[in-house]
C-alpha cells in the first residue's frame, strides 16, 4: 500500500481519517500539501493559485470569524472579507454547528453535519474553511472529501487539520493578509481569476438581504 | 495505520494566552513546561504513589477534582483534599457515586476547567459509560486509574483487566511503570491531552497497590513552580452551549434523525476522535523521553514486551537470567497503549525468535495488542499471567523463558 495522499474526492463511502492514515499535522511554520509537509510559504502560493483557477472558489468562516467575541476576531472578519473580494471568492457562512432540520439554505449557508449538500449545490470545485472550531472543521472536511470532488482548504487558528488537501496552522490577521498578497502577486504576473460571475448575498439576523 | 512519529525537535507547545512567569494566588510560578520537565533542578523524595499523585497534582494548576473513595484510589483522592484545603486545587467534593463523579468532572470540563480524579476497578466499570462520553466531547479529563480486580468475588488487589475495557473509547491511555512514571505523565498528560488538535481525556493507568501503596524515591522540583492553567480557547468544540453538539447531541442526538448523512456524521465524528488519538503522539514524545516504548538489549533474541509493573518483574527476571544461567533477554517497555506504538514495537521486536508478554491480567490483552501488529505472532508467548491480587515473581519469568528452551528448572507451583 502506497502513501496516502489527502486529495480531492469523492474518496468512498465512509473515508477514513487521514491522521488514521499517517498524516501528521505541520509543526509551527509549517502547512501541509495533500498530507506532505511543506514550509508555509509554498503553501500560500498553491493556496493562492488554486482559488485562482477554481470555477466556484468559496471561503467558509465559522464562527471564531463571524461573531465580534473579541476585537482579533473583527479584525479576522475584515481580513477575510479583503481576501475574498481580491480573488474573488464567494462567501458562505458556518454560523454554528446546529444540526438543520428539515433541511439548510444550501446557496446561504453550510453546515458541519452535512456539508457535501452546501458544495453539490452551487458546484464549489475549491474551497477555503477558516474560523471553524477544530473537531467541526475535520467533520466536514472529511465528510466533503468522502463526497465531492472539491478541493479543501484550511486556514487554522490552532495546529491545522490533516482532513483538509491542503493545511495551514496559527492562522493570524498578517498570515490571511499574506495570502491575499500572494494572490494579488500572481494577478498582477497575469494569473487570471477562473471564477464564474456572481454577486455575494448579504445577510443579516433575520436572514437573506435581498436587493 | 499508526505510524510512528519522530522525535527531533518536538516541543511543548504552550498557548500563546497564558502568562508564563506569572504568580498563582498560592505564589507559585507558572513556568513552561519545556523548562519545569527538563530544566528544573529536581531532588529525591522517599513517596509512595498515592502521595507521589498528590506531589503532582500541586504542580498542576488545577481547577477541579472530584473524589469517591474506592480502593486503592482512596488516599490520592483524600490527599487532593488536602490540596483543596490549603488552596492549590480550586474546587473539590465528593461524588455521590463514580458514575456521578464522571458526570460532574464532564460538567467541569464541558465549563473550561482544568480537571482531575482518580478511580479503580468496580468504579473504572461503574464510570464506563462518562468515558466514551468524554472522549467524543473532547473533555481533555485526566483520570488515575489504580488498576485492582474487579469481578466478583471481588478483589481489591492489582490487576489489570479493566485497563482491556478503556482501549477503545477514545481516550489516551498510558501505563505508569513506577512512581516516577505517574509523577511525570500526570504532569505532562495535561500538557498532552489539552492541545487543541488532541484535546481529549487521558487515563493515566498504573498498577494498584505495587505503585500507589508502596514507597519509591521520586525526583520532584520545587513546588514554587507549576504549570501553566489549561486554555479553553483553544478547545477544538466551543464550551458549554446547549445548542450545539456535542451537548445538543445528549438532549437531541442527531443520530435519532433517521438519515444517511446524521449516520455519517456520526460515524465522522468517531473516526475524528480516534484520529485525535493518533495526534497525540508527537505531542507525547517530549513527555516520554522521545519515544513511547522503552528499550534495552534488542540484539538479544528473547524479548521480554510488557507494559507497568510487569516491566519491573521482567527487568528483574532478566537480571536473573543472565546471572545464574547465562541466558541473555532484551526488553521492550511499553508507555502508551492508546495510542499503540505499533511501528516501535515492530522495529523492536523485528530480530526477535521469541517474545514473553508476562501481564496482571487473566486474558492478556497486551499480548492480544503485539500479536495483532507482529509479523510472525507466532513468536509471541502470551505470558506469564497472574491475576486477582496474586504477585508475579520474576522466578516465575524465569521459568517460562527457561521452559521455552527446554531447560527444566525448580518448580515454583508450591509458592502460591
């Protein structure tokens, strides 16, 4: 049996969990590419250029990033918001990890417990998750692996996360604003955004935001 | 797949919010732990294992402890008691059961603190039910399991069974040797199993009795130092919320949603806890001096593989060996259970003919554990065992080894 490389799906029907598989999480400094090991700097560029060629690149902030709970997080938020509009991305909100039932608002949110209906919905081929609390994050990125054929990003506060194809760790203010100057780079070297037009719905407590 | 993780430059990593070099109210300083493991000048203390639970716990930073008197556990959990009254624990009180007093260390947890208790045999199986349940809500709990008989007729005496029915619950699992061992690990398990990609209870085992009734020299540093408060910031579930799993879960499970993807969650969210499991190796490495097994001698081709006070009796058995009758042995100590150091233990036992796994248990579940991951198990010799209280002298080691090699030795059955 080969090295287990932690790529985009559909993987099977119950995928295991790459830690299970010997992925081991990036030390400070350090991110990993599909379950190898690799300074963090390379990791920005593939970030940067993968959300570039993608079709339907899709940022997912989870809750650490959504509500005001300390003045980090506002300035997480806006950081966000930057690096979205510069690929650009759309925006689909983890507001927290309630089961949904009957059923979620795919185009307007994701949820944990069934994320492969959020990227089957609008067809997210790349996707970054960031703010999303640890044990939730490796949920759905294991369940969207097992399922979709979409690419996985990670931008983690904490030590990273093996489920994603791709892993960052200590994500802080200045690293989102790193990534963001390492797509505006590769902009202006003429790497053309893929992304297919749309307009980012805005939402408030009450919910959609039409107009 | 268990894959082994190397040890060069792994580290404690300590959260960036909290204050190293900050006085508690008891005025002792928090210091990392990098620095108070390897650093700090340690001198001996004459201890038995329980108090040696208690030394440890007052470098520990604790917020909460729950007690329930059980045997052989009592007297640690007294002796934290003790702590509580003189100020270095922050909260303590007894259970009105084990099953309650798991309960209660979830609450503490589930609300950010810091939490310890101890158990053993009967209790272990009374509380099963809170450990699993700890696990899958990343409580990082850490419990002492002072391991006794625990069938009927019951036997308050050493025994190991009950550590076989902790294997799989998603909880780490370690294996205390000595008093030494449970000093360390104690301190170290909460450095461990409350880093956020891990963030899960600890059940730091060690042998009833041989380890917590009987005096040991441990090297301790001062306690003017201990280490830093647990962080719940960094807790990979949010804390307390009833809306959210995993406390949503125990009012409205959302496996009781009769669809494919609340199955998958479900079965998602295990694979994530023993996933957990597997991380925390490298985070164990700094703890167990850069390995979770211990060797010596393994160009010799008998081994002895064991894990707690069975290693002491091996060590002891090999001495003998090699003294009266020449016969050379090696040794394989195993540390941590959960997660199973598979690839060190194969790299081990790799030039091995033939493995003794002698054991304080009836079943002998280790030696289940190294023929599941051995190539050629049919070098593993499961045994010796003892069970119910009954010693193991390391003569009886002796003679397994002896009888293996078809050299007859003097009979050791009117010793019982």
């Amino acid at each position: 049996m080969g090295e287990y490389q932690v790529v985009a799906g559909p993987e099977a029907f119950l995928p295991p969990a790459a830690a299970s598989m010997g992925i081991t999480l990036p030390d400070p400094g350090q991110a990993h590419i599909e379950g190898r090991i690799v300074d963090e700097d390379e990791a920005y560029e593939h970030a940067a250029r993968k959300m570039l060629g993608a079709k339907v690149p899709t940022i997912f902030p989870g809750p650490l990033v959504l509500w005001k709970w300390n003045e980090k997080a506002a300035k997480k938020a806006q950081a966000i918001r930057e690096l979205a509009d510069s690929m650009p991305a759309r925006l689909i909100p983890m507001a927290d990890y309630r089961p949904k039932y009957p059923k979620i608002i795919p185009e307007l949110e994701i949820n944990p417990n069934h994320p492969n209906l959020t990227i089957w919905h609008n067809k997210i081929d790349v996707c970054i998750f960031i703010g999303v609390h640890c044990h939730q994050a490796n949920l759905a990125l294991k369940i969207i692996r097992g399922g979709t054929d979409c690419y996985t990003m990670a931008m983690c506060a904490q030590a990273g996360h093996e489920d994603a194809c791709l892993s960052f760790r200590d994500i802080s203010v200045e690293k989102i604003k790193k990534l963001q100057t390492t797509v505006e780079r590769l902009k202006k070297e003429g790497v053309e955004s893929q992304a297919l037009p749309f307009t980012q719905f805005r939402m408030s407590r009450q919910g959609r935001i039409e107009g | 797949m268990n894959k082994k993780v190397e040890a060069q430059d792994k580290r404690i990593l300590v959260s960036e919010n909290v204050k190293l070099g900050e006085k508690t109210p008891k005025g002792q300083t928090v210091t990392d732990p990098n620095i108070l493991f390897n650093e700090v000048e340690r001198t001996p203390s004459f201890l038995t294992g329980s108090e040696v639970i208690r030394a440890a716990i007052k470098r520990a930073n604790l917020d909460v402890s729950v007690a329930y008197p059980i045997t052989p556990q009592s007297e640690a959990a007294a002796l934290i008691g003790e702590l509580y009254a003189e100020g270095y624990v922050r909260e303590y009180f007894r259970g009105e059961s084990e099953f309650a007093v798991m309960g209660q260390c979830a609450g503490a947890s589930f609300g950010g603190a810091r939490v310890f208790t101890t158990t053993a045999g009967p209790g272990t199986l009374r509380a099963m039910e809170n450990f699993p349940m700890w696990a899958g809500s990343r409580l990082p709990i850490q419990v002492c399991v002072t391991c006794r008989g625990i069938n009927s007729p019951l036997s308050i005496q050493p025994d190991t069974l009950e550590m076989y029915y902790l294997l799989e619950t998603g909880m780490l699992v370690w294996h205390a040797e000595t008093a030494q061992d449970l000093y360390d690990w104690i301190l170290g398990g909460f450095m461990v199993s409350e880093q956020p990609d891990v963030h899960l209870p600890l059940a730091l085992c060690c042998d009833g009795f041989f380890v917590t009734h009987t005096k040991d020299t441990v090297m301790l540093q001062s306690d003017e130092y201990c280490i830093p408060a647990y962080d719940p910031y960094r807790s990979p579930v949010p804390c307390m919320d009833m809306e959210c799993p995993p406390v949503r879960m125990m009012r409205d499970p959302f496996i009781m949603k009769s669809n494919y993807i609340s199955y998958m969650t479900h079965a998602s969210w295990q694979q994530e806890i023993h996933a957990a499991v597997e991380r925390s190796r490298k985070h164990t490495l700094p703890i167990m001096n850069g390995s979770l097994i211990e060797t010596e001698n393994l160009d010799r081709e008998i081994l002895i593989v064991a894990s707690g006070t069975a290693v002491s009796q091996g060590r002891e058995a090999i001495r003998l060996l090699e003294e009266e009758e020449g016969i050379k042995v090696g040794l394989v100590k195993i540390k941590s259970i959960r997660p199973f150091p598979t690839e060190e233990v194969r790299e081990a036992t790799a030039n091995a003919k033939t493995i003794f796994v002698p054991e304080f248990n009836v079943k002998g579940w280790l030696a289940r554990e190294v023929k599941a991951i051995l190539p050629n198990n049919e070098r593993v010799v499961a045994g010796p065992h003892v069970a119910g209280g009954m010693t193991m002298p390391s003569e009886v080691i002796v003679d397994e080894i002896k009888k293996s090699l078809g050299i007859a030795g003097p009979r050791l059955e009117s010793r019982g």
